[in-house]
C-alpha cells in the first residue's frame, strides 16, 4: 500500500495529472456514431472526467464539471445548440461560454463563466481528444481511405493494466502461439527467430519478424507470416502482416488511459484481400482476440510498466519490449509506468 502510494505522488499533485507525452497526445474516447447531434456522452480520460456534446453542427469535449457549483455537467441536456446544466439551468455555447442564466434573464455572464475545453477531432469513426496541447497530429493510417482495402474498427474494449502494458503485448509476437493458439499460431511451432529493432526520435519499428501460423489468410493453409511493427507514440502502435503473397493486412492499435491502471484497446483493420467476409466477421474476430489478451493483461502484477531493466527478465524474443521500455524512459514518460 505504501509503495502505491508514493508511485502516484510522483504522478501526481493535488490531482493534476503532469505527464506531458500523454496530454498533448490524442486518445479515442467513443464511436462519432454513438454522439448523434443534440446528444452528450460521459468520458474520461487519465482520471479526468469529460463531457462530449454534439450540437447540430459542432462538436466539443469539455471537464465534466460546471464552473458554477461544479456539478457534472453530463446530467444535464442539450438544447438549441447549448449544453444546460442540471442544477441551475446555466446554458453553455459549443466554445464553453456561459449564455444564459434563467435566475437572471437580463443578466451578461462574464468572461470568466466558462466551462474548461479540450481539444477534438474525428478520424476513422472515432472522437479523438486531447487534454493538452499536441505537437502531432493523431497517427497515419493510409489504408482506411484506400479503396483497395477494407476496413474495420474492434473495440473499444475496457482492461484493467496501464495501456503501456496493452502496446507492450500488441508488440510481443512470442505470446501469439499461447494466448491465441489455433488462431495466431500453434504451443508446438513458437519459435521466434532473431529480428531487428531499430529506434529513432519517432518511435521503434520491429522489421520481418517471422512465425508460424495456422490459417494466417483465411484458406486454411498453415504458413509462416511475416510482421513490421511500429510503435508511433507511447499508446499508438501498427503492424503490417503479410499473409500470402500481396495480401497484406494493417492493423491500427491505440490505447487509452482511463486512468494509469485502466484503458481501452481500440483496433482498427484493413485487408486488401478478403473483400467476401461479412465486416461482423472481421470484428468478431478480432474481438476475440483481443478479449483472449485481456485475461492475461489483468494478471500482471504489477500492472504498471516496469521501465527498469532489472524489474523483469528479458529474452532474446523480447528485443521489442525492451526497445519498447527504453523509448518510453528517453521520452520522460510516467503515466501508468514505474520509473
Ligand atoms: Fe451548474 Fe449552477 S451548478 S448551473
Ligand atoms: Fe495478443
């Protein structure tokens, strides 16, 4: 209990959050189809609760708080393009600014009666915000406006681990024939041969690595497939499998902090072959999957990434995870680590 603690103090003060890798970063936050116009939804990101409200035009993600006698704002409704507080009927424009006060008809509010904003966007079907202030757009993913391809979006799917852990798994080929056999690969053919790692200011990218698996594009031929990992940003990693021959898939994975021991997997696919399978199928799949990781990414104890070399032992598979951990300490990262 002690040792929890004191790691949170070095996170945290007085509730505030100063990881700035992961403020300034995006994290998907909900489906654009499940905020229709007129609507709101309850979010949180990094222990701060959010509000996200679409007016008939405008979209806007806000702290679930209202500046008048901080109330969750997510009780309340919108109306005629304001988001209007439960408790005292104070009406918010889509910028935060307060706009009306019914105690008070004729009453201007002040500059000051302003709701705190955040910054966000949409890309691929998903809310994306930012509690800071980012230096980068959300991450590339070519492939889902690419006709030769079709596409898919899994998740999101809540676990209970740092995100660090869930991005640390997405790179770790040696589990595939054991947390997902029959499907991944086979307990009997998990042989990882060497691969190379290489690392930049921009991330790590994990260059052919090579493994057996037993249906790898759907025709039921085991063969061996070959896999390019990239890890973009702290919780934003992608792959490129190649499956047979010109078929390529690309998986897109982010992850985001709920808080620094909780998040959500978000995946998204695009196969430029398979174009026959029902989209239900590809999602149902990969739910699978990602649901077969979960059991193990809420057995780690700790569930915090140790960024300590010496906090775990490594094998020559685990080149990824150790470049992985590396990256996160030069970066300065915190959040849902242990220094
Ligand atoms: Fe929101 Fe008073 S607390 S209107
Ligand atoms: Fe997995």
């Amino acid at each position: 209990m002690v040792e929890s603690i004191s790691v949170r103090l070095t996170n945290q003060t007085n509730g505030k959050v100063h990881d700035r890798v992961l403020l300034d970063d995006w994290h998907p936050l909900a489906r654009s189809q499940d905020l229709k116009p007129g609507t709101l939804l309850r979010s949180r990101l990094m222990e701060t609760d959010l509000v996200l409200w679409r007016g008939e035009t405008t979209l806007s993600a806000w702290e679930d708080r209202c500046p008048h006698r901080s109330v969750k704002l997510s009780g309340g409704k919108v109306v005629d393009n304001t988001l209007v507080c439960p408790y005292h009927g104070l009406a918010y424009d889509p910028q935060g600014q307060c706009v009306k006060v019914p105690a008070h008809p004729n009453y201007v509010p002040p500059k000051q009666s302003c709701v705190k904003t955040f910054k966000v966007q949409e890309r691929y079907g998903v809310i994306f915000v930012s509690l800071g202030n980012p230096q980068k757009e959300v991450a590339a993913f070519l492939e889902w406006d690419d006709p030769s391809y079709r596409t898919y979006l899994s998740g999101p799917h809540f676990c209970r681990c740092s995100g660090l852990r869930a991005i640390e798994n997405f790179l770790d080929v040696a589990h595939l024939p054991f947390v997902h056999a029959g499907l991944l690969g086979e307990p009997d053919q998990a042989v990882i041969e060497d691969y190379e790692v290489s690392a930049d200011e921009n991330g790590i990218y994990l260059h052919d690595i090579r493994i057996w698996q037993p249906d790898p594009d759907g025709t039921g031929q085991g063969r061996i497939a070959s896999y390019d990992y990239w890890a973009l940003r702290p919780l934003t990693a992608s792959l490129r499998k190649e499956v047979s021959e010109g078929h390529y898939m690309m998986l897109l994975y982010c992850v985001t902090p709920i808080s620094e021991e909780e998040c959500l997997s978000w995946m998204w696919g695009a196969l430029n072959y398979a174009h026959e399978i029902p989209e239900a199928e590809m999602v149902a799949f990969q739910d699978k999957v990602i649901l077969q990781d979960v059991a193990n990414l809420e057995s780690h104890q700790p569930k915090r990434l140790p960024l300590d070399p010496q906090a775990e032992f490594h094998l020559p598979s685990d080149r990824a995870s150790l470049a992985y951990r590396k990256w996160l300490k030069q970066l300065g990262l915190t959040y849902g680590a242990i220094a």
